[in-house]
C-alpha cells in the first residue's frame, strides 16, 4: 500500500470514529463519573464535580429574571434547589440539552396553592438551533445555557439521575 492510500485511510478512520472531532455534535469522556452538577447564579458559574473535586466549570446565562426561585409558568425565573438530570436530548432546538428534574413536588404543590402552574422544561442547553446568541446574558425562559462547545462537553460527561444543586 502506498502511503497516499495509507494517509486517506487514516482520515476516514479518524472521521468515522469521531476521534478528534472537537466540533462533532456528541463526544465522548473517559473521566471520571461526574456526582454532582452545582449551578450558582450568583456567580454565573456551574461546576461538574466527582466526589467532592471539581472536574471542570463552564460560565452559564440564566432566566430574563434570575433573581429569586423559580415559583410559576413564565416568571422566567431559573429554579433554586436540589434535583437532578432526568432526560437528554440530542435533538434540542438549543443544540443540545439535559433536562432539570424541575418541578418537584413542593414546588408543584406551591403552585398549586396559589391557584398557578409551576412552569417545567427546565434545561441546561446550549445556544438557539440556527442563530447565533448575542446580546444580554440571561435571556432563557428559566433554563442555564452554555456555549455549544461546552454543552458538548457538559452533554458527555453528565448522565441522567446525576444531581443538581442551584444555589441563588
């Protein structure tokens, strides 16, 4: 085999495995199993932690109306609390998505109280299908969004029933 035929091998390999793909949609993570995602809205930040090291952090954009847990449908208020990952989804009109096990039953049952809907579909995402996002930080209906390479990333290494904490 000559090695023009030999290097074109190579590259199909390398393209059909994803290896190296850093801008491929799904990646892979080998580390270790992330335990605990923790959100702070204070500090726009959200940590991936094993145990109690932190693994890596991404900077996040909140709901139009960050301060304060989310109570209603359309506050646009991002939830405070402990929950956890409860579904993923690869076709998210946000590039990539994991759903926030929001709401729980106290916040449904408070809701309820006030004679509202609690809201739901809260998710940790990435930037809108098709447009790119620019402009003021906190600009979701109550979810955390990341850049799409870091929800790439974030989308590897975080499985579902992984728990969640959004501090104020």
């Amino acid at each position: 085999m000559n090695i023009y035929k030999f290097v074109v091998m190579i590259c199909v390999v390398v393209g059909l495995t994803g290896c190296g793909a850093g801008n491929s949609k799904f990646q892979t993570y080998n580390g270790p199993k992330i335990t605990h995602v923790v959100i702070s809205k204070t500090d726009r930040k959200m940590w991936l932690i094993h145990e109690d090291k932190v693994v890596d952090s991404f900077p996040i954009d909140l709901g139009f109306a960050p301060a304060g847990h989310k109570q209603f449908e359309g506050d646009g208020k991002t939830p405070e609390g402990s929950y956890f990952i409860d579904r993923r989804n690869p076709n998210s009109s946000f590039h990539l998505s994991l759903g926030i096990s929001y709401p729980n039953d106290k916040d449904i049952a408070f809701a309820q109280e006030q004679g509202k809907k609690p809201g739901g579909d809260i998710f940790i995402h990435g930037q809108p299908n098709g447009k790119r996002r620019v402009g003021d930080p906190d600009w979701t209906a109550g979810c955390i969004s990341v850049k799409n390479k870091h929800i790439r990333k974030i989308y590897a290494m975080v499985q579902d029933g992984t728990q969640v904490t959004i501090n104020p």
